[in-house]
C-alpha cells in the first residue's frame, strides 16, 4: 500500500512574471522515501512535512479565494473531482473567448490571399500558421452524431 506523500511549505515568494511580483506560495512534494541524511538535513533546516489534507488544503482553500488571477481553483478537463472537474460559469465564458479568439486567427491566415503574388503570404511564420491550424482542430466537434 502506497502512503501519502509528504508535502513541505517553504512559504510565499515572488516569483517573476507571476502575480505582478506579488508573493506566491511555494510547495513541495516529497517524491521519493526520505533518507537518513535528508531527515538529518530537514531537521537542521526546521523543514516541517504536513499530510496531504488538513492544513494544506484549509491554506489552498484561503489563498484561491478568486481575488485573481492565479487565486481560484483550477479546472481540470475530465477530471472526475467535484471541486476541480466543473467549470465555473464565468470561466467558462472566458475559455470560450479566447478559443474564438484564436480560431479567428486561424480563419484570418486561412483565408488570406494573394491573388497576383502566390509568395506574398510568406512572411507569415509557419509555426503561428501550425498553431492556429492546431487551435482550430481542438475546437472543431469531432464524430458528433445527431
């Protein structure tokens, strides 16, 4: 049988390019078993481990508390988990703006053309023609049936 893993809290921190350089909590998950040597280090650095539960998602509930952008509870696509398997409304709403934003992308380099200089077009970059034709099958129903 498998136990939980152990989780340490190293505190708030900024981070660049994340919150505006407001701090951000770093976690970290024990990922394999715990030596001698790193117990012995744990202990001269005052590391404590927290099961998974309790504390940890009492803190994780308070911080993604919606007050921004990185502060509200994730969405997982397909995930069986109540909390992180449905789509706030609002959030969806968003997705679905950006999902249009970035297929009419994708129609716009489709449909440029240049009826008198076929290499006009050719300054666009092939990767943000890939990525926009990418965007546009993840989006298109696959297999719908009536």
């Amino acid at each position: 049988m498998m136990s939980l893993p152990k989780i340490g809290y190293l505190g708030r921190k900024p981070l660049k390019g994340i919150l505006a350089g407001d701090p951000y909590p770093i976690f970290w998950i024990e990922s394999e078993e715990s030596s001698a040597l790193d117990e012995a280090e744990d202990k001269l650095l005052n590391r404590i481990h927290h099961s998974v539960g309790t504390d940890v998602a009492a803190y994780c509930e308070t911080y993604l508390d919606g007050s921004g952008p990185l502060r509200m509870v994730p969405y997982i696509p397909g995930c069986s988990d109540a909390v992180v398997g449905v789509v706030a409304e609002e959030k969806a709403r968003k997705v679905q703006r950006l999902q249009d934003y970035v297929n009419g992308m994708a129609t716009t380099l489709e449909t440029l053309g240049y009826p008198d200089d076929p290499n006009a077009g050719s300054d666009i970059p092939a990767e943000a023609t890939a990525f926009a034709n990418e965007q546009t099958l993840k989006s298109t129903p696959q297999g719908d049936s009536a």
